[in-house]
C-alpha cells in the first residue's frame, strides 16, 4: 500500500488551491490530479472547493490534470 494521494482542507482553500496552481506553473510542484472538490462560486463569480485533493505518482508520468467537481 503506498500513500499517494491526500485530501486537504484548510481555512482557506481558495487561497491554498491558487497556491498549489501557481507553485505547478512555476514547476516547483508536480502532482498528477489535483481535484477541487465540491466547488461553489461567490458573487465574484471566484471558485471555492469544499477541500483538495491532490495526487502524485511514481510509476508514470504525473499528467498535472486539474478537474472541477
């Protein structure tokens, strides 16, 4: 059995979730799904997941796919 995935919930998961997309664009993170998980908008119309989960793998090329449930 080996750990690779996580599910994360914070105060701020808009901000966490901007966090882990600007660390992937700058490469410093490389995941293989990022999923936003239960996603709601303000009246900004700015997306807000209920948690993230977020994935990465050995045995493959991580695909660095983000999906919006």
């Amino acid at each position: 059995m080996k750990g690779e995935a996580a599910d994360i919930r914070c105060d701020d998961n808009r901000a966490l979730m901007k966090l882990i997309l600007k660390m992937n664009l700058e490469r410093r993170l490389t995941f293989d799904q990022l999923i936003l998980e239960r996603c709601w908008r303000d009246r900004q119309g700015r997306l807000h997941p209920a948690w993230i989960h977020i994935s990465y793998t050995r045995r493959r090329r991580n695909r660095g796919q983000v999906i919006y449930q």
